[in-house]
DNA sequence: CCAAATATCTGTACAATGTAAAGATTAGAG
DNA sequence: CTCTAATCTTTACATTGTACAGATATTTGG
C-alpha cells in the first residue's frame, strides 16, 4: 500500500488483491476497476498496462478463485479414508462450503461476460479443480467395465457437479428463502445439503 | 412500434417487447436501458415514468421468463400418464430446455442484482414455478408418512431443482465443452441430461 | 363543451464508468 | 553514465442510468 514515488513496486498484486477485497466487502456488484485503481492509490488508466482491461485483470482473480475451489474439493490425505461415495459426498459439501464463503469470487467465475473466457491459465484452473471431481468419479465405477468410459462426461460427474453448482446458485440467490431463515451457512452446509445429497448419489 | 404522436400510446408494452428481443438478439449483457428505450423510438428518460427504473422493467420480463418457465416444465395434461419418477424427470428436462432456448431471460431471472428482489409478483411467479415441481414430489412421496412433511422443503425437491438449474448453468457458460461440440442443444437435451437424472433420481 | 387536472413523454444535465492516446517519470541494461 | 523500456499520470471521450423541469396530450369534472 506503501507509495514511495512515481512506480508503485507492486502494482499487479496490489490490484489483484484491491479486487478480492472489493469481492468480499460488497461482492460482484461493488466491483469497478475504477475502485480497484483507487484502493491501490493509483490513476484509473494503470491497470490497463497490467491487465490489458477489466477482464483481464477480473480473470486473474477468477484463475485464484479456482485454485481455491480446487482446495476446497481436495480432500485431505491426512484424513481417515473414506469410500468413493463418501468421498463425493464431501466433495461436493466442500463446492458448496467454498460458494458461500466467497460468494463475489463464486459468482466472478462463472461470469464469462465479465472474464477472457479462453484464457489458457483459466480453463486449466478449471480443469484442475474438474480433476479433483473426475478422480473420485475414477475409483468408484466398477472394474468390471472394459472400456475406459471417459470420466470428464460420467453422467455422475456432470450430475454432481450440476447439483451442487445450483444449489449454491439457488442458496445465494435466496431461492431457499424458507431455509435461510435457519442461521446461513451452517444448517444449509450440515442439514440440507448432506440431505439432498443423500436423496440423489449412489449410496455404495 | 408507430409513433403517431408526442405519445406511444403502449410504451409500457413496447418497452417490454423491446427488452425480450435485446436478450434473444444479443443477450443478457447487450441490455441497456436506453437501447431499450431507442427500440421503442422513445427518449432514455420515458421508460422511468413506467417502470422507476432499469430494474423495474427487467422485473417484468423475469416474471414473463418464470411464467414461461413454469409453462416448460408442467406436463402436458393430454400426454399419456406418467409415473411420478418418469414425470420428474420430463420435467427436470422441461427446465433445462427453456434455459437453452432462452438463455438471456433465463439469466436475467437468476440475477436478483439487476432485479426488484423482493417485488411481490416476481415472487409469486417464482413460486408458481416451483409449486409445479412440488406437486410432483408430493405425488412420489409414499403415503405411509404420516406427517404432511412439507414439500416445499423436501431433498428431493431441493436436488432436483439444483441439478437442472447448475446443468442449464454449466452448459450455458461453456463448461461441458467436451459435449458441446456435438450439436447443440439437443444432444445434451436428448442424451446427456436423460442420462444424468437416470444416474440421479429415485428409480420407483 | 370546455377548462383543469393528470398522465405521458422530451430535453437537458450530471456523475460514473471503461479505456484510448500522449506525455511524464523511473528503473535497469549496456 | 546514457539510453531504452517499463511504469504510471493526465486528459479526453463515448456511454450509461437517472434526476429535474418543462412540453404535450388525454382524461376528468363541471
């Protein structure tokens, strides 16, 4: 925050984590690149010679925001095992805990709009935090199956990851108005989502 | 679209027709106000005296998306019978199919942002939406429960629900890339969404 | 039938936004 | 130490939403 001269020394970072803040305090909507210029104590035309526009310093915070994602769906190896089912079961609690926790990042990431939608460092961001998905999706189809069957299209994973998607989507767009009232985030992430999860994934 | 003369004459309903087509030309994110107003062959400042403000007016064109919604996904009457399980499914694909075939409107609905969130009918129209899968639930609950234990707030409802909503989502913003390529919409209409419900929903 | 009140629309204006273009300042390489 | 390239500022412009005051038409009330 710290400016000595002219050059502000950090800029790139200083930017990217004004626009975190900004997602925090007052989420998607809060966000210009006009306030993230002033927030670093630089003139509005700066970031352009980082980031090239608002996208593309909006996509760095995105690419972020997905390996934090990725974190929140890893599940730790110091933990005791559990079975595939198990394991997706908390996979896909840990999407939805992710989601409510930062929910301007939530919303920044699925905004193609806002992003440089083919950016190379983005779609691997999202296809790492896919992986974590895709691994479990691995171990718990059947040996017995001959033909490798393509984990990226199982019907289990684009299942599961649409249900917890728009179950974040729906919580934080107060469609589950009737369950919110219940002190967020807690009951939704222990009671409700584990329920709903339970009524659709294979139990072995 | 005549003007005869200082007045419009159904500028509220022009305005309303013009917003609709701005989101089938060019999506949610080449709505302005004032392009709104140009197409209506109107000044920026008319469409405040009917609607208050840019917010108001998408309001009535998510409630025409809800209403709309809520006609995608109630079965046909004159169809031939259907288990409760088959009609959930009808239905989940029902939801998935407006998305695709209105993605500016189906955005627009889910971003309260831009919307008066708690204007009474766009609730209500919501709520009509959602009774419609609710019923349906109400029908495969076995009617051992005692209990009337609300459908509104049932797993399966709220699984449901999730499913379609994150998979319209997913697929609108570019996520399954792998299955798009292969004709849109209706290779994921006809087989990818059937197979993921199949792998989800309850068998009876 | 005609005045007066009301509804509807225009014109002007203003603060914000993203970003383009050109110039100022500094850092770092040779 | 000089010069080149990187970094940042200043100025400027088109666009947006909408507030405000005035113009015009429609409807109401007598």
């Amino acid at each position: 925050m710290e400016r000595t001269g002219y050059h502000h020394g950090d800029l790139r970072e200083a930017l990217i984590r004004a626009t975190d803040e900004i997602l925090a305090e007052r989420g998607l909507e809060g966000f210009t690149l006009r306030e993230a210029a002033r927030r670093a104590g630089v003139s509005p035309a700066a970031p352009a010679h980082h980031f090239g526009s608002s996208a593309g310093l909006l996509t760095e915070v995105a690419i972020l925001g997905f390996e934090e994602l990725a974190r929140h769906i890893t599940i730790d190896p110091a933990a005791p095992p559990l079975s595939p089912a198990e394991r997706l079961k908390v996979q896909g609690i840990g999407y939805v805990r992710f989601a409510l926790a930062f929910p301007g990042r939530f919303h920044l990431m699925f905004r193609h709009d806002l992003l440089v939608a083919d950016d190379e460092r983005l779609l691997a961001a999202g296809g790492a935090a896919k992986d974590a998905l895709a691994g479990t999706i691995d171990a718990l189809r059947p040996q017995s199956e001959d033909q490798p069957s393509d984990a990226a299209v199982h019907p289990l994973l684009l299942g599961l990851w649409s249900t917890v998607h728009g179950f974040a989507h729906l919580v934080l767009d107060g469609k589950f108005s009737r369950i919110e009232g219940k002190k967020m985030p807690d009951h939704v992430l222990n009671d409700v989502l584990p329920a709903v999860l339970d009524a659709l994934l294979p139990k072995t």
